[in-house]
C-alpha cells in the first residue's frame, strides 16, 4: 500500500534519474532505468518486491553498474522494511548470474531507519541517502551519488533548475505509520502554554 506522497517521490526521483540518462547516452553510456513495476516485468517475476528503481549502466569503456534504490518519504521506516529492501537485492542479483560490474545498493529516506535497520544497512554496504527538508532536494541528492559513484559528476549539474520547489512548504506533511501513538502538535500557542504551567 503507498501513499499518494510516495508515489509522488517516487516520480522525482525517476526525473532526476533520467536526467543523468539523456545526459549521458549522447557520450556513449548505456542507461537502462526500470521503476518497481518495469524490474518485475524485466525478470518475468511479479513477487519482486522491494526495489523501486533499477538502473543499469555501462560506460563507454565498457565498466557496468547496478543500482538497486528503495525510496521512502515516510516519518518512520522500520527494520522489516530495511529486510524487505535487501531481500529483493539479493533476488534480483541471483537472477543476474553473469553480472559482474559493480553493485551499489542505495536507501534513499526522509529519516534516519531505526537502529537495527540501519545497522542490516551497513551490513549490507548501502548507502544511505538521507534529508528531511524536502522531496526535491532528496531526489537530487539521489542523482548526485549515483553521478558520483560514476565519476561523472558533472552529470547532475542540469538538475538544478529541472526539479520543483526546493522548499518544503508545498509539501503536506505526511501521516505518521500506521501503529504509532505519535500525534504531531498542530498549535504552539497559549492554550498549550498554560497547560504546562498548570501541571507544574
């Protein structure tokens, strides 16, 4: 189930991806990107589930890439997530026996995972890519390490002016998870004051 919102980053995050794609094919790079839906077809294999994009990309000098991303602009993102994410790397990669370039998996999330999440994540080499303040500057930070992990950084320059707002005030905040007992306080004004001063 995924909130419109994900859907949303999700979107962004493939704009900034194929920016670096019509960026560099005019150099002779190969740059196949594959959204959640596009990996199951690729393999014929509907239970793959857990990877939202998939890029493979091969130099012009023949040196080949895969990124495996989960993009998640949620509050929380827990451990069960983090193993349903790696999960799925390991399937796609059992089901690419002849690969043998590089690999970079990359959890790209509004929050830091919880601890044990981010402990399999290290465990796993993933990079993480993190930033609160808003889904475009997310989504280009993604595009940012993937030209980095290129070498071509310079690949990411464009992006600058392609994505929207910077800024975080067009954007809703999102629903905690569903199960927790955080409720975000919506008014810092006297009412809440004097209610702390009451109990004191």
């Amino acid at each position: 189930k995924m909130s419109a919102k994900g859907f949303a980053f999700e979107g962004l995050v493939g704009v900034a991806l194929g920016h670096l794609k019509e960026v560099l094919e005019p150099e002779g790079w190969v740059v196949d990107i594959h959204g959640e839906q596009g990996i199951r077809d690729y393999f014929k294999e509907q239970s793959l589930n857990g990877v939202d994009h998939m890029l493979l990309v091969q130099s012009p000098d023949g040196e080949q890439w895969l990124f495996m991303l989960q993009e998640k602009w949620k509050l929380i993102t827990n451990q069960r997530e983090v193993s349903q994410f790696l999960d799925c790397c390991a399937r796609i990669m059992a089901r690419m026996p002849g690969y043998t370039g590089q690999v970079q998996r990359m959890w790209i999330s509004r929050t830091v995972p919880t601890l044990n999440g981010e402990k399999s994540l290290e465990e796993g080499q993933v990079l993480v890519v993190q930033s609160c303040t808003s889904q475009s500057i997310l989504a280009y930070m993604t595009a940012i390490l993937v030209a980095e992990v290129l070498g071509r950084r310079v690949a990411a320059e464009g992006l600058l002016a392609k994505l929207d707002s910077w800024l975080p005030v067009h954007e809703e905040p999102a629903p905690p998870a569903e199960g927790t007992t955080f409720v975000p306080v919506s008014n810092f004004g006297e009412k809440r004051v004097h209610a702390i001063t009451k109990r004191t």
